[in-house]
C-alpha cells in the first residue's frame, strides 16, 4: 500500500470524497483539515485497499442499532422528557459515529404513511454534527428525526387530529419513571401543543431502522417506521 503526502487546499475542510487509511495501520478515517499546515509530512496516508471498513470505499456501514432490525424501539411521537431517558438512549450510544467509514454530514428521509417509490416522503433535511466537521452520530441522527417530528404542525385534517388525540390521551402511560411534578407537567404541555408532524403519520412513529436504496445516494438515508401499538384503536 504506497503512502503519499496531501497537500493542504485553502477551500476544502474536509474531504468527503477522498477518504484515506493510516498508511501504518490502516485505520479508516476522514481527513480534516488544519489551515495552519501546508503539507502533511508527519502524517503520511495511503489509499484504502478494497475491503477496508467493512466493505468498498464507496460503502457507509451503518452502526447496528441504525439498521432495519434494529433492537431499539424507539417512539419518536412521545415528547423529549420520555424520548431521551437514558434507559431508552445510553449516552454512550448516543456519541458512537452513525456508520463506518464517519460522515460529516447525511439527508434524512422521512416517507409519508403509506409510502411508495415515487413519493417525496414527509420531508427531508440534513443531519450536521456539532461542531460542523465531526463525525455524524447515532445521537445525531435519532434526535434529529425526533425533533423534526416533533415540530408543530396545526392542522384541520380528521386523520391528524384523530391521532392527535390518542398521543395526548396516551402519553400517561409512558411517564410512569418520571416524578409527579414532572410527569404533570409532560401531560399537560402535550395536551396544550397542537398537533405534531408526527400526526401525519398514521400512528406509524417507531424506528424500525434506516435503508439506502440501492441505486441512490448512499448519504440520503430512508427512515423505516413501524405501527406503534398505542395507535391501534385510532
């Protein structure tokens, strides 16, 4: 595996397309750049032989608990007090890298319910790690959907305000961890929120893992959502 040195270019931060192993190990990583330095002497690099990371270059593995099959069951339509407890998210698992090799940056799709091929999902933004630059992480990703579905959305539609209802009538159930004051307080400020974006989705609000369709960018990432069982009766 030859090594070559890389030189520094002013406009560049970070080289997405131009991923590069240690030459000495052969560690994966993206290479971020220090204005300061012109040529990078001391850090000779090479590229990544095929195979490296689990897979072609070309290739983003996700971490585990982002893959369909997930054992997380996460319900992005409860509010953050329940969504974020450490039982559900340990912060360990929040700060690992979203897939291997790191990404600075990714697009989530969220599909409408039902979903099809041709159809440009609910919506569909990007996820950035702070501070801009680092490595994308499943905290990154899990807080970004919840947050995006969890944006007020008044509506007027029967379908909506159906299953805004029952996620207000049925939060109660999910705060039993939580003490007195604060579960109170979580029921009430569901109960006075409106309808979420989360309502569009036909009580489809679990994480069931994330796709890349083949053929598509492999840095656009398709959320897959199950039926939560709280919306059986809607």
């Amino acid at each position: 595996m030859a090594a070559k040195r890389l030189r520094f270019n002013p406009t560049v931060e970070v080289y997405e397309e131009h991923f590069v192993a240690s030459a000495s190990t052969g560690d994966c990583k993206y290479l971020r750049f220090n204005p300061s330095v012109d040529e990078y002497e001391a850090c000779p690099i090479a590229s990544v032989p095929t195979g490296c990371c689990n897979g072609a270059v070309s290739q983003h593995v996700l971490d585990p608990v982002l893959r369909p099959g997930t054992p997380l069951r996460l319900d992005f339509s409860l509010p953050s007090a329940l969504f974020c407890q450490p039982s559900r998210l340990p912060p360990a698992l929040l700060h690992t890298p979203a897939s291997t090799p790191p990404v600075p940056r990714v697009t989530i799709r969220i599909p409408n319910m039902p979903d099809s091929e041709t159809s440009p999902g609910l919506c569909q933004f990007y996820v950035l790690h702070s501070p801009e630059g680092e490595a994308v992480t499943v905290g990154d990703v899990l807080s970004a959907i919840h947050r995006s579905l969890r944006e007020p959305l008044p509506s007027s539609d029967l379908a909506v305000l159906r299953h805004q209802t029952r996620r207000v009538k049925t939060v109660a159930g999910h705060g039993t961890s939580l003490d007195p004051r604060t579960k109170a307080s979580v029921e009430r400020d569901e109960e006075m929120g409106g309808a979420r974006r989360v309502d569009q989705l036909n009580g489809y609000v679990v994480f069931a893992g994330i796709e890349r369709p083949a053929g598509k960018d492999p840095l656009v990432w398709h959320v897959k959502l199950e039926l939560c069982s709280r919306y059986d009766r809607v």
